[in-house]
C-alpha cells in the first residue's frame, strides 16, 4: 500500500496516522524510517528530464522524500491543503505574515502573543511599512470594531504562552467573514491533536515545531499549514525565501512525529494533575485553561479536546531575591527557554513588560511551568520546597 493510500485510509484514526504516514518503505529498500537525504545538487541524466518542470526533486532547497513525509503529516493532521517546513517557529511566524501582508498593510495581533512575534511586528514588518495594532485577547467578535480598512491579517496564538487567554476563533472568524482578512493562528501549545483551528476558521496554522512535534529538545523546526486559498502563496512565498529546514532536524521532527499522540495525553495528564495540586496551595493563582477556575474555560471545552504540557501561576508580590531563591536551587526542574520536551522546566516571566492593549493587571510574580515526564511527586516536592523557600525570603 503507497504512503498516499495509507494517509487516506488511517486519517480518521490519528494514532495509527502518526504511525504509518509520510513514510512509505517499499520506496527505502524496505527500511521502516525513511532516511536522511543531505544534498543540494539532482543529478539529471538527460535534458528532457532537467526541462520537465513535474518532475519533483530538483534541487535540495525544494524539498527531499523526507520532508515530503513529515509534511504529509502535519497535513494530514491539520486538515490542510499542505504544509511547509521551516528552520524554526520564529521563521515560521515571519513566513506565514509575509505570506499574506504586503506593503501599507495592517496587522493586528493577540495581547498575548509570544514576544519574538511582537519584535517581528514592531521592528521588520514596521521597517517595510506595515502596520501592526494589538487587541485583547478576549475581543472575540469584537474585532469587527477594531479591523480597519487597510487590515489584511489576524494573528492568534490560543492560548497565549504566557497567560493562557483563549481566543475566540469562531466568533472571530465569523466577524471577518467576506472582508479579505487572513487569520493567522500559532497552535504550538494544543496541536492539531487536541484543537484545529482551520476546521474553525483559520487560513494558515503554525507551529514551532522545537516543541511539540520534535518532543526531545535536541532539534529546531517550525511548520505553516494553510487552507486551499492561501496554498500555493505559501509555497512561492517560501520557496522565495529559501527557507529550508535541516535534514538532521527534519529527521529528528519526524522521529518525534511518532510518538505525539501518546506524548500529548501524558503530558496532558500530568500538567493537569500538577496544575490542581498548585491551585489547592495557598497564595498560588494557576493559569491553566483546562481547569474549571480559569475564565476561558467555556471556550476551551467546546473548542479543545485536550490540552498541553505548559501553563503559569501567579504567587505574591516579593522582590527579585525571592524569586532567586526560588528557582536557583530547584532540583528536578530545570530553569530554560522553550517547552515541550521530556524535561520539566519553569521560567520566571513578566508579561506587563510587553502588553499593551490589554494590560496585565496581576501584582504577582508569573511563572510558567513546563510539565516533563519525571516522577509526578518529585515534581510536586520541588515545587513545595521551591515555593517554601519564595515565601520564606519575602517575609510572606
């Protein structure tokens, strides 16, 4: 059976999807992965075949059996016309934007938004004249009154990062619908296992694949999904810019692929059980949208099925010492950027620094959490003695 014909028959049964599609062994010898191809130059052996534009390896920066695999995955997954790879999320953001804005154009963005995607908006894009405006998180069809006539792009990230607000997608979506408007929506936290924004809504999906999709903080990836309409600029737009993701890391994305769907429901699991076990200790606020204390919960249960490894709290106002003596002797968790491998990290964060249109009103310090795969109460035990040793500094 071709890799096109397993892609279609197990589609509707992801787990056996992440298994068997975008690889296809009768076409590697018999190998069950298919291989690193590292190269740039195609040998063609006649010119009939080097002016035969269908012909599909061409050159290395269009693309190898390997990267058709993985994106085959992340297509099927997403319920999209196709997908791209790119070096990183950063580089999948810029891509999708640049996909779809042009010069005297504007952009609005999500409050909530991760920073790099502010810094694109606020210094590149700014430079070759677009505009960017952010909204609240929680406009939802609200954004009718925000839009602007020059307006060609919403940016989503649902849940944002750091706050965890849950955006609106269908309201949103239907307050635009008919305006030339593309939405843009960052799905590196749930992944299309547990929320799919182009089935409600959205035109192009992205991902830092870094995270969840590799799954073992050893490679960078990002990956742009779109519907039909915006496929093939993606695909010039990309090939425009010669962005072309790793063989090692596409190998490694890959690898990771197979193992996303047991991955998600343990780290599912276990950040819901860390996040409640927070919420019952004093003085600590968790930002988690899975749990029935958070205020986008009602979106969350009718628009998600499931949800990710990372979430914030918020503990009392104390001084920098305090949050150093906090994370500086942790002992199972490690302190980092990123998020989404086997390893549990926390990282102290201050979103007032960066919102703007809808201020972050918490005094608290924010920390977010990433939820690894260690033993659930040594977790527990180093977030108590880490929490102890916070209050003990500030006087709480």
């Amino acid at each position: 059976m071709s890799d096109t014909e397993k892609s279609r028959q197990f589609q509707s049964h992801r787990d056996t999807f992440l298994t068997h599609g975008g690889r296809d062994p009768a076409h590697q010898h018999g190998f069950v992965n298919t291989p690193v191809y590292r190269g740039s130059t195609v040998i063609f052996p006649s010119l009939e075949t080097l002016d035969d534009a269908t012909i599909r390896y061409r050159y290395g920066r269009q693309g190898t059996p390997l990267t058709d695999g993985l994106e085959t995955l992340v297509t099927g997954l997403e319920g999209a016309a196709g997908t791209v790879l790119t070096p990183s999320g950063v580089s999948a953001i810029s891509l999708a934007v640049l996909t779809c804005l042009s010069v005297g154009d504007e952009l609005l963005i999500t409050d909530s938004v991760y920073e790099p995607t502010r810094t694109l908006a606020d210094t590149v894009l700014k430079r070759m004249g677009i505009t960017t405006r952010y909204f609240d998180p929680r406009i939802g069809g609200g954004i009718a009154d925000v839009i602007s006539d020059k307006t060609r792009v919403v940016f989503l990230e649902s849940p944002g990062s750091l706050t965890f607000e849950i955006q609106d997608l269908p309201a949103i979506a239907q307050a635009l619908q008919d305006r030339n408007i593309a939405i843009l929506v960052d799905n590196s936290w749930a992944t299309p296992l547990f929320y799919q924004p182009l089935s409600l809504g959205a035109d192009l999906v992205i991902h830092s694949a870094t995270k969840m999709f590799v799954g073992h903080s050893d490679a960078m990836m990002g990956t742009v999904s779109a519907n039909d309409a915006h496929m093939d600029a993606l695909r010039r737009t990309h090939r425009t810019l010669g962005l072309i993701a790793s063989p090692d890391d596409s190998y490694l994305a890959t690898r990771g692929m197979r193992t996303l769907g047991v991955r998600m429901k343990e780290h599912e699991a276990r950040a819901l059980e860390l996040a409640s076990w927070l919420e019952g200790l004093d003085g600590v606020e968790v930002l988690h949208p899975a749990l029935p204390s958070h205020p986008d919960h009602a979106l969350f249960a009718r628009d998600f099925s499931g949800s990710g490894c990372l979430f914030s709290i918020i503990l009392p106002p104390a001084p920098r010492t305090a949050i150093a003596a906090m994370v500086d002797e942790m002992e199972v968790f490690g302190m980092g950027y990123s998020w989404g491998g086997f390893e549990s990290l926390i990282l102290p964060s201050d979103p007032k620094r960066i919102r703007t249109a809808a201020p972050w009103g918490h005094e608290g310090n924010l920390m977010r959490i990433h939820v690894g795969f260690e033993d659930i109460d040594d977790l527990k035990a180093d977030l108590e003695a880490a929490i102890s040793r916070y209050r003990a500094s500030a006087g709480l």
